[in-house]
C-alpha cells in the first residue's frame, strides 16, 4: 500500500472500521503531519470521520490503556505469587500476643506469669512445622487449642508466621 506525499489516503469506497484504523495507523507511521485533512471510513451502517490529529490521539489513549493494563496484570500476578504474611501477622496479634508479645519473645506480664517459650529460640525454629500445627491446633501446657476457633488454614498461617521471627 502506497501513499501519496501529501498524505491524502487512496480513495476507498468502503472499508470495515479495524481496516480504517490500520489505514490511519499506516498513516501516522508514514510520517503524515498534516491535520487539516479528513478522511472518511465507512464501517457498517455508521461512517466514522477521523482527521489525523484525532487518530494520534485514539491511538495514544489505546497503546496508553493496553499498558496501563499491562502493569496492574503484573503487580496483581506478583502479588497473587508471593505468599501472604499479613493474615498470618494479623491472626498472631489477635490471638497470641497477650502472652507471646508483639515479637514473640514472650516478655509481658502474662507471659512471664506462664513462662511460656520464646517463639524466636532455637529450640521452637528447630521444631517441624507439623510439630508447630499440632502445638496451636491442639494447646500444649496452660496455651489452649485454637483449632476449633481458628481454621486449618490459619493454623498454617500462624507457623509461617512464627517462622518469620526466628533470630
């Protein structure tokens, strides 16, 4: 397909509205800089008028949203991808930090009272993530069972979560 150097396009009776736009396209990647000059595209019932100035600007706002797309696909797979730690964090404030702390070293009134172990020890790091599952699900000692208040799944949550205060 050939144009002429004044950028007018080759004179088409009809044509379909994708074929119109790859024409412009072909246009404005020809280097055409006029913008007075209107075109018409017959597409369908409806005829669509276009001066090359306004077909910049279609083209832009589409290439503009395709990539705007683009990178919310991206950082939502990302996101999807990386495993969440925030209902893990959130679950062990609302349920351990009474007598565990904030850190989980076990340092508040409560937890001194009961002696419980410091989650950040090597000792707890070096017990098996079952062994943990079990420890919450079913209570050891004075620290009741959380398997009927909390799901498996956050059961899961909390030993991952543990895992993340190891020293």
């Amino acid at each position: 397909m050939s144009f002429k150097k004044d950028c007018r396009p080759p004179s088409v009776v009809r044509q379909s509205a994708p074929l119109a736009i790859a024409r412009g396209v072909a246009l404005l990647s020809y280097g055409c800089r006029r913008t007075a000059q209107t075109f018409s595209m017959k597409g369908g019932i409806k005829e669509m008028n276009f001066s090359i100035k306004e077909l910049k600007k279609v083209v832009t706002a589409t290439i503009s949203l395709a990539i705007l797309g683009l990178v919310f696909l991206l950082q939502s797979s990302s996101q999807a991808a990386s495993p969440v730690m925030g209902d893990g964090a959130e679950t062990f404030k609302a349920k351990c930090t009474a007598c565990h702390g904030a850190d989980g070293t076990g340092n508040t009134p409560t937890g001194k009272a009961l002696k419980v172990r410091d989650l950040s020890s090597a000792d707890v790091q070096a017990q098996t993530d079952d062994q943990l599952y079990d420890i919450i699900a079913k209570g050891k000692g004075k620290m009741p069972g959380y398997e009927k208040s909390l799901a498996a799944d956050k059961c899961k949550e909390l030993v991952a979560y543990i895992r993340t205060l190891k020293k």
